[in-house]
C-alpha cells in the first residue's frame, strides 16, 4: 500500500510517499512560499524521488490548494512507470493541528469529520482552515482514495487534570473549553518510540523529558508513555521563546500596550505570534543559524535572544526534571534541537552536579537519525533524534486503515 502524507503549515506543504508496511520513502517533497503577499515572491516546489533525484520549480502559488495541485502533478510525472498517469496513491494521511477535545486519536476522514474540523477552526485559526483546505484539495484529486488525519494534540489528551487546567474559574473550563492542549504531539510519539528504542527498554519503564526546537518550540515530559506536562497550552503560542512567538507572556500587558500605542487585541495577537521571539528580541532573523552568525560577530541584540531562548529551555527542562523525579533520556529534535550544537552545549554547561553530563565531541558530531551526545557518567542518556511526523502519519494511518 501506498500511503501519501501531507503536513501542511501556515506558508508550507511537506509531503512524502511511503510504501508500508515496509515503511520505505519513494519520494518526498515541499512547497514552500504559499500565498501570504509574498511581494513578488513566487513558491518554491522541491520534489525528490526515491533515487535522490530533484526537480525544482517556482510558480505563483496563491493558497495551499494550488500547492496541493503542483506537487500532484508532478508526482505523476515523476513516476517512470506511469508516465503521465496519476502515481499510485492508495492512501492519504494529513496532519491536523487541532483535533480539540473530541479527535483523540487518528480517524477517517468522511464528510461529517471535516465539517466538524471547520467548526473547531476557532481553536486554531491560523492552522487548521489551511488543513482543511488540503484535504478537500485532496479530496477532489483523488475522490476515490481514502484519507485519514492526525491529530496533534492527540498525544497529550490524557494529561492529569492538575497539569492541563488552567487556574482560572473552573467554568471557564467547562463551559469554553479552556485548557492546555499541547501541541508538537505527533512529533513526540515518534521520538518516544525511538527513544525506547535506542536505549534499549519498553517506553512503560522510561521517564522522558522530549523538546521539539525549532520556528515552532514545546518541551513535554513523558512518564512510562503519557505526557504529564507540556509547554504549549490552549494554542502554540504558550511556552517557550520560538522564531517569532513570543512564548509566556503576562496577559496584564495587553491593555497596558493597548492604552500605548492603540493597538487593539488582534493586532497585539499578530505581534506575539509573528514579530517576536527570536526575531522580536535579535532584529535580525528567526533562523538560530542567523542568531549564532551575529552573537559571534560581537552583535548585543542576537546574544540576548541566544540567551533568553536558552534560559527559558533551562527553566522548563529544570521543572520537568522534578515533575518526574529525574529523567532516563532527554531528547532534541526539530530544527534547533537536531542542528544547534551551541544550543544543546549552552542548556547542560552548568548541569554536570546534577548528573547530567554531555560529551562535547558528541554533541558537536551529532548527525541524523540520531546521536547519544551524553558523556559516559551521565546519569540520564541525552539523545539527538531526528524528527519524523510524516513516517509517524504513515504507520498510524496505516494501522487504522488496516485494522
């Protein structure tokens, strides 16, 4: 069976193909540069076959339809078997963002889910109206196929109550459905599995602290399997500092700011999630690679932001550790986490006392899938996975298409 996964983002689409249950990659691609008044811009599609081959176009994209549209027709032109034919999909897997309290698990996409993922589009408007627009894209290329989504909040549904409420009149709660939801999910099930897997014990026996690091950032602490906490809350803006978002935030500064500068609710929201973080504090990028580039030419403003994204890292992998009472694997994953050697080297420079030792050479060394950068007196294994939502879409889809 050929299982399609799609994992659409708010300017992006990333797909790959995998045949399963063998799980192997026969091609893989993105678009990216969708629509958002790119000034001129044109997307850029990036497709790559099972044989590393790469076809490169750029085109005017206007929403995630039209993305959808492109990389279709090039799949079937890059299929040598079925020259001009459609690739051979049996399956569709999509990542949804939000499946709030109702969509706990992977399921079927039918008529009545998707209308019911528009209804939820106020959870995540940012997100989930593009998710649903790639899946009637879908649907309407290939009406026959099956599809089915992921949620990512699914993995941390089950969170004690004590963890995942907020203190705020428990109405609220009830009637609203305010809570944490956690985000990064899909991501972390794959790391949990691989961690058990290089550390060579059942997940029921591990307490794991995972950070997904990238534009998007989370840190979750995981106890024999379940998330007991997580740093994303009702939307992915709480938590950590990130490329753009500017993570926790004293809500009292709202109308503050509002009174100052005029600036209304929307307005404020589009500013936290777009205009901070790294790119809010530095001035200069989003990108830790650009961070680093400038801290190291002398630059005060890219030095705090490194700071401040390694200080609030610190904050959390510290309450985590005493959530669990101590942790058999920390992990890195995401962009950040798999690349920025200076990040990982940063957050554990003081926490040898606490047994927790990294191996410089290691972490310098640390490539895809994945590295063991602890020293060997470490008292937890510190882990550099590679993240991989789409090949955790494609065994989750598949099993529910089978079953």
């Amino acid at each position: 069976m050929n299982v399609l996964v799609i994992n659409s983002g708010s300017s992006s689409v990333k797909y790959k193909l995998f045949a399963m249950p063998e799980q192997r990659l026969l091609a893989s691609g993105q678009v990216e540069g969708i629509g958002i008044g790119n000034a001129g811009k044109k997307a850029v599609l990036i497709h790559r076959s099972a044989q590393e081959d790469e076809v490169r176009q750029t085109f005017e994209c206007r929403d995630h339809a039209a993305a959808v549209r492109r990389f279709f027709e090039v799949l079937s032109a890059s299929d040598p078997a079925t020259p001009g034919r459609q690739t051979a999909v049996d399956l569709i897997g999509h990542r949804v963002v939000h499946g709030g309290s109702r969509f706990v698990s992977p399921v079927m996409l039918r008529e009545d889910v998707i209308q019911d993922l528009e209804r939820l589009s106020e959870l995540a408007p940012l997100h989930l109206p593009i998710n649903v627009m790639c899946i009637r894209a879908c649907a309407e290329l290939l009406p026959k196929t099956r599809m089915a989504a992921c949620f990512d909040t699914a993995f941390s549904h089950d969170m004690p109550d004590h963890a995942r409420l907020y203190p705020v009149p428990l109405e609220w709660s009830r009637k609203y459905a305010i809570r944490r939801y956690g985000f990064h999910g899909i991501s972390y099930e794959y790391v949990a599995g691989e961690t058990s897997r290089l550390v060579g014990r059942p997940l029921e026996d591990l307490k794991i602290i995972a950070a997904h690091l990238g534009n998007g950032s989370s840190i979750t602490a995981l106890d024999r399997g379940r998330v007991v906490d997580t740093s994303m809350g009702f939307t992915p803006l709480e938590g950590l500092m990130m490329g753009t978002r500017s993570g926790n935030f004293d809500p009292a500064v709202f109308p503050y700011i509002m009174e100052k500068t005029g600036m209304d609710v929307p307005g404020i929201l589009n500013v936290l999630n777009t205009g901070s973080g790294l790119l809010g504090v530095s001035g200069v990028s989003r990108d830790m690679r650009d961070i680093v580039a400038e801290m190291d030419r002398g630059t005060a403003r890219a030095k705090l932001a490194f700071d401040m994204f390694v200080h609030v890292l610190r904050k959390y992998l510290g309450a985590y550790l005493f959530t669990l009472g101590g942790a058999d694997a920390i992990v890195f994953t995401g962009g950040i986490g798999e690349k920025a050697w200076r990040v990982r080297q940063a957050v554990f420079s003081t926490l040898e006392p606490l047994g927790l030792v990294l191996d410089p050479e290691k972490n310098q060394a640390a490539a895809a899938p994945a590295a063991c950068i602890s020293a060997e007196t470490s008292n937890a294994k510190l882990l550099v996975i590679a993240a991989d939502e789409e090949r955790m879409i494609a065994r989750s889809v598949y099993r529910l298409a089978a079953g």
